[in-house]
C-alpha cells in the first residue's frame, strides 16, 4: 500500500514519533543524507502561495539527493480541466512522491487515491500536518518529553490548529484552544483526537477565554487571524479576534520558561506583536527550520519505508 501524509492521522502515534528521532538525528550531524533517496523526484504542486514550505520542500528534497520539480497551478493541465485523478496517474509515472497545497481536503485525498506514489499534505483549509510535525519538534528540543506539557494555541480553530490537535492526541500533550466564538476548530477533529489524548495522557481543551488559556502555559501558539483564500473577510476577522493578540501582557501569564510559537508567515501587530515575536522567547525561527529536517525525515520514511537512516 502506498504511503501518504493527507493528515498527522496517516502517520500516527508511531509515525510522527519515528518522524521526530529522524529528524532530530539529522540535525544533530547537521546535514543532509545525500544518497537517502538519489535519484529520486519529488512533485511539488502549489494553489496557494508559500514561501517555508516550497522552499523547505525543495531543499529538503536536495537533501536526500532527490530533483525537485516546482509545478504552478497555471503551468498544469489541471487547470484547463485535466482530473486530478489523471494528473495523480500520469504524474506517478515520473515522480517518486508529490507534495501539493491546495484548497479543499479532498482534493489532496482525491490525488491520494489514484497515485501510486507517496502524496504530502502541504497545506489545506483543514490541515496542516507538515508544520505541525516542525512544531511538535521544536516543542521537544525545549523540553525534552511532551508528556505533561500545555500548549496554548490563541485564534483561529483553522488548518494549523487542527494539525496540532491531532498531534496533541497521538503524543500526548494539553493543547487549550481558545477561539472567538464561532470559530472553534472542526468538532470531528477535537473529539477524534480526545480518543487518543485520552489513551496517550493529553487533552484538547476549547475555551474564549485567552488569558485563562495562556495561564502556565509551557508555550504559546498563535496563527493569522485570516488565512489563505480568507482574504475578503479579513477586515471582519480583525475585529473579532482584537482580543485574542498575543503580546507581553499575555505572554506574561505563561509559564515563566514558557516560548511563543507560531507557523509564520506573522501578521506583525495583529496575532503577535514585535515584541513577543521578537522577544527572547519566540523559538518561530528554530520553529521554521525543523520544516526542513523533519520534511527530509518524510519523504524518506514515506519513499522508501525505512524507520532508520539506512544510507547518506
Ligand atoms: N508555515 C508555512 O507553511 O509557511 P508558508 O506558507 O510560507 O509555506
Ligand atoms: N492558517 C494559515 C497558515 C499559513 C502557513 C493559512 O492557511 O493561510
């Protein structure tokens, strides 16, 4: 059966943990595993703009030895009404795996099940499992075990959030959400994940209240307020989730060893101020950068099955 990452569901418990100790052994001999997968090509389709992911991808891919082949919506035959599931066909017979950001889940599932290669969630509305994987990474190299740890994540219950949800499930963390009304993440998400928190000693808490959210927090997560494709309500959401800034007030009722997290790209004094995300506890840098271990660290697992690095 081929191997995909639609989301951190197709890795689970297991897999995001064989994920993290081939990413964190890569860093630490900081380098790539040139022969991992030579010869390789990897498919890098993107409907929506990015800057960490492509690029991340791209040389994650170098990485292993592998080609990287950006492809844009309107340099494909997809746009001019090729199905994906045809794309997924012909594109299996070139490429070793695709990854693709796109609008709507199901078209990363769509893709999924007419390739015959690995196909990598590299964002949709609803996940975001390739970040999340960086996250929970830099969470670790903070503070070792996640066993015990609270995450506060502040704002939108959107793709970002219900990626670490799902990873707050499979490790066993607390992650307490805390939306404006209405935008509380996907219900079918939390309780899926609550059945493995409650198995893997975590929890999913959903709250309004931010600062009893933050209260102790070992870190603090925050998000755009409006994200790819949500461009038009943007003005609107900026109004509703005034309250939910994160900055060195609320910063200040976190643990005090407690780091600021967030995906990037920021929408600097709107979700974060300067301060906070420049401030001696924003790890967003570090965060960025176990994009790119714990992406090589896919792409090998998920080309070639193996749990250990075999070569390179
Ligand atoms: N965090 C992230 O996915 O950033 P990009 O949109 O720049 O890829
Ligand atoms: N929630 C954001 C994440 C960007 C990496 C978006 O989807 O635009």
């Amino acid at each position: 059966m081929t191997r995909h990452l639609l989301t951190l569901d197709s890795l689970g418990r297991d897999g995001i943990r064989t994920n993290l100790e081939l990413a964190g052994q890569l860093k630490m001999r900081k380098g790539q595993a040139r022969e991992a997968v030579a010869g390789g090509r990897l498919g890098l389709i993107f409907d929506k703009p990015s800057t960490r992911t492509r690029v991340s991808f791209e040389t994650a891919a170098w990485g292993l030895g592998m080609l990287p082949i950006t492809l844009r919506p309107d340099e494909l035959q997809l746009g001019r009404g090729e199905t994906i599931a045809d794309t997924a066909r012909v594109l299996s017979r070139y490429l070793t795996a695709i990854a693709i950001r796109t609008f709507e889940q199901s078209r990363v599932e769509e893709l999924a099940k007419y390739a015959t290669i690995p196909i990598i969630n590299a964002l949709t509305d609803d996940h975001h499992p390739c970040q999340a994987l960086a996250d929970v990474m830099t969470l670790q190299e903070e503070f070792g075990d996640l066993a015990g740890l609270r995450v506060a994540f502040i704002g939108d219950g959107n793709n970002v959030c219900h990626s670490l949800i799902q990873a707050a499930g499979y490790l066993g963390f607390t992650l307490a959400i805390s939306t404006p009304h209405g935008f509380e993440p996907t219900a079918e998400i939390v309780e899926a994940a609550r059945i493995h928190a409650a198995k893997n000693g975590g929890a999913i808490e959903l709250g309004h209240d931010v600062r009893e959210v933050v209260r102790g927090a070992d870190a603090v997560y925050t998000d755009v307020w409006a994200s790819m494709g949500q461009e038009k309500e943007r003005e609107e959401r900026a109004r509703v989730f005034a309250g939910y800034r994160v900055d060195a007030e609320l910063m200040a009722l976190a643990s005090t060893k407690a780091i600021f997290l967030h995906c990037l790209p920021a929408h600097r004094g709107d979700e974060v101020t300067d301060e906070v995300i420049d401030g001696p506890q924003s790890r967003v840098w570090d965060e960025a950068e176990n994009r790119w271990y714990t992406e090589q660290a896919l792409l090998y697992a998920l080309i070639t099955g193996e749990e250990h690095w075999e070569k390179g």
